[in-house]
C-alpha cells in the first residue's frame, strides 16, 4: 500500500536504523524493509541506502519527503476523523511532560477512573503537534510558543510563569543562566527578550529537571517554568522571581481537529484540563 510505505519512509528518515523504524511502527524490521522495498519499486526510485549501523536518504527521498510530508499529514488527520471513538474507543492524550508531572496529573488521575480508555504520551510541543495533526493523538497539550495552525483548533490556557532557580540567595536577574534547548521552536522565542535583558544561555538543557538538578547544585542558576518547581516540589527557598521575567512567560494551549471537539468524550475531558490547569497554576508554592 503507497500510504504504508511513505508513512515508512518518514518514520524512517527520523528513525535512521531499520530497527527502530519498526518499534515506532509496532512492526518488525523486516516488515519495515519490505515496506520500502514495495515504495522504491512503485517509485521506481532508490531511496535509502546503507551508512554504517544507520540508513542514509537518497536525494530522491529527500525530495519526496519535502514535497509530501505535510500533506500526508493532514491526509493522516481527515482520515482518523472519519473514526468512530465509543466509549471502549482509546483516547489518545499527548501531552508536555512538565505539566503532566505540574498540573494535571490530579485532574487525569481521577478522570482514568471515569474513563479507563484514556491514553497518555509525553512529547515536546513540535511532536504533539505533529501527532495531533496526523490523527495520532486526539488532544495536545503544549508548552511554549503555538503558532496558529489553520488545521487544528487551539484553546489558550495560562501563561505560565518562569522563576530563577538558585542555590545562592540571589537579589538581582543573573547574567548567565541555564536554559531549556533554545533550538526548540516552542522555545526560540526566548533568545529575544533574553538578549534584552542581556542575560547569556550558558548552558541549554534537553530538560527542564536536568537544569533544575544543575542549578540546585550551585553550578548556575536555571530559568525553569512553574510547573517544574511544582512538579519536583523545589523549595521556596531556592526560587526568584523578578520583575524584569515578567514578559518572559511559557503560553500553554490545547489543541485538537476541530472535528474531535465535536466528540462528547474530547470535549468533556478538554473543558475538565481547562478548568483545573489555572487554578492549579496559581496556587502558591509550598
């Protein structure tokens, strides 16, 4: 099947080894193997080629990947729409692990007893979007900057805030300090009014908690979002808020096809986050 093989060839180009196209796929390297030998012979291209313990893309597949992958995306998306989801149906969630760990993990707990079919993922805010758009989640709640997506609906949450992290008492913002990947897109955004504030990344972290440890530990201070403070429970003690952050926010939305808002099961568990996230957001730190 065409649909099959490209959907393949993308999970491979990210993947790079065969093996783990095939556990992304819940298919066998084999299976992943043939599946683009099928695709070059309807292409009537090569596509892949061996590089060591990885594959490497073709130019051809370099080209087709570019001039389809958003495309198949949304044809993904239309056609998980046209799904029935009953109440025996998964319900797929996916979501930024900090305000899982921060905010929502209450709300979530209770609403599983309500309704067991829920599932959960966690994922950086350029994943969920993909998947939410490809139909494989149903709802994607993002941290950091949302760009508008002409195919997904968006609901604004909070913004939320960003503290200094310290192991030192500090009086004033530091000049450097440890940033989650600035090279994310969801946290570009924040180079600017950093280099107004004329305050220098000096390390950037894949996480939020690996900058928290850092920083607790006297090796820098950390820009870290409130939902981390509250997820590893960090002492008052330890955290600084300054006037001059106040700019400096993290948006949160939930996003989802706007055809999944109609489904009754989407849009009670979407007005349920909706409701907890701010109130859980502005209670005071422990």
């Amino acid at each position: 099947m065409l649909l099959e093989g490209i959907e393949t060839l993308l999970v491979l180009s990210k993947a790079k080894t065969m093996s783990r196209a095939g556990s992304l796929l819940y298919i066998s390297q084999s299976a992943v193997s043939k599946r683009i030998a099928n695709l070059e012979k309807k292409m009537g291209k090569k596509l892949i080629v061996p590089a060591g313990r990885n594959i490497q893309l073709t130019q051809d597949a370099i080209n087709l990947i570019e001039s389809i992958s958003p495309t198949f995306k949304e044809l993904q998306g239309l056609i998980n729409e046209q799904q029935a989801l009953p109440d025996s149906t998964p319900l797929r969630l996916d979501c930024s692990e900090t305000l899982v760990a921060g905010y929502l993990h209450s709300i979530l707990g209770n609403y599983i007893e309500l309704d067991p079919h829920i599932t959960l993922t966690t994922n950086h805010t350029p994943r969920i979007i993909e998947h939410v758009q490809s139909g494989k989640a149903h709802i994607g709640i993002c941290a950091g900057y949302l760009p508008k997506h002409p195919s997904l609906l968006q609901f604004h949450l909070i913004d939320e805030p960003f503290y200094v992290v310290s192991k030192q008492q500090i009086r004033h913002m530091p000049d450097t300090i440890i940033t989650n990947d600035l090279s994310n897109p969801a946290n570009t955004y924040q180079i600017e009014i950093l280099s107004k504030l004329n305050v220098e990344p000096v390390m950037q972290m894949d996480s939020y908690t690996a900058s928290t440890q850092l920083a607790i530990s006297g090796i820098a201070p950390a820009l870290i979002p409130l939902s981390v403070i509250k997820a590893m429970k960090i002492e008052p003690e330890y955290c600084f808020h300054f006037e001059q952050l106040t700019p400096l926010y993290r948006p949160i939305h939930i996003c989802m096809r706007p055809s999944s808002y109609r489904n009754p099961r989407i849009k009670s568990l979407t007005e349920a986050i909706a409701d907890v996230a701010p109130k859980v957001a502005s209670a005071p730190l422990a």
